[in-house]
C-alpha cells in the first residue's frame, strides 16, 4: 500500500490549522490546536506504517507471507494516551483560569474559617487531647506488663 494522498492532504491541513490555533492567546484555542495536531500525528503514524498485511500472531499461515509490523499500532496507542493525558491537564487550566476571572478583584484569596476562633477555644481543644493522652499514661502505668531495666522479659511472662 502507498501512502493515500488524501490521508497526507489531511495530516498536513490538520497539522497547519492546529498549529495556526495554538499560537492564540485563549487556552481554549490552544488546547483546540492541541487536539488538531495529536490527530494529525495519529494519521502520520498511520500512514507512515506502511502495507497491511496477515496478523503476526497466526501461526497456520506461510512464513513468507507480509506480516504487519505491530510497533505504529503501539506508537498510536501511545500518542492517543499522551493526547488525552495533555488535554485532560489543559482542561484544568481552562477552568481554573475561568474560575480566577469569575472572582474578579478577589484573586485566589480564600476567607479564614477560622479566623473567629479565640486561643482559648483552640487551647480547650487541644487540652483535651492532653487529657487522653495522660489517661492513657496512667493505664500504662498501672498494667503489669513493664519492660525490666536488665533484661528484655515483661513481668506477664516470668
């Protein structure tokens, strides 16, 4: 098989109008451009992978029939998953500058929820924490179950 010199037309408009889009300013038309150049790059490796043939895997066919080479089949699969993985990525970037310009004049500042609590709120919470920390002590203290000083036995164990 040659290569279709419709598919070629193709490649090459979709390469120059992606690349075209992508030099805008708007990250919607980046990303757009982005799309039109990994699927031109998909129909580059399909062109590119020359004759079709039998599939590798049969085994009852002769050994001197053409057997399509499995490696632009990969390399499509992998630009596919590159391309959807920088979309994905440029996708996030759309909508958090969408979302920075819907806040205006706040920019990126979040309010304190906490900013109403006092340092005796804050110090109540955490003395309570102490609290069970030294009931726990005190339970650990009181078992029988302590480590002698000359030796690795516990007292449970004599």
């Amino acid at each position: 098989m040659t290569a279709s010199l419709t598919l070629v037309i193709i490649m090459a408009v979709l390469y120059a109008a992606g690349v075209y889009v992508m030099l805008e300013r708007s990250l919607t038309r980046v990303l757009i451009g982005f799309l039109l150049v990994g699927n031109a790059t998909n129909i580059l490796i399909f062109v590119m992978s020359g004759p079709s043939g039998s599939a590798p895997i049969v085994s009852d066919s002769t050994a001197d029939a053409p057997m399509v080479d499995a490696l632009p089949q990969v390399l499509m699969l992998t630009a596919i998953v590159i391309n959807f993985g920088i979309t994905a990525f440029l996708l996030a970037l759309v909508y958090r500058s969408w979302w920075l310009a819907r806040l205006g004049d706040r920019g990126d500042t979040v309010p304190d929820e906490h900013a109403s609590d006092t340092e005796q709120t804050t110090e109540a919470t955490f003395d309570a924490v102490d609290v069970d920390d030294q009931a726990i002590q005190d339970l650990l203290d009181a078992s029988d179950e302590h480590v002698d000083d000359d030796s690795d036995t516990t007292r449970g164990d004599r």
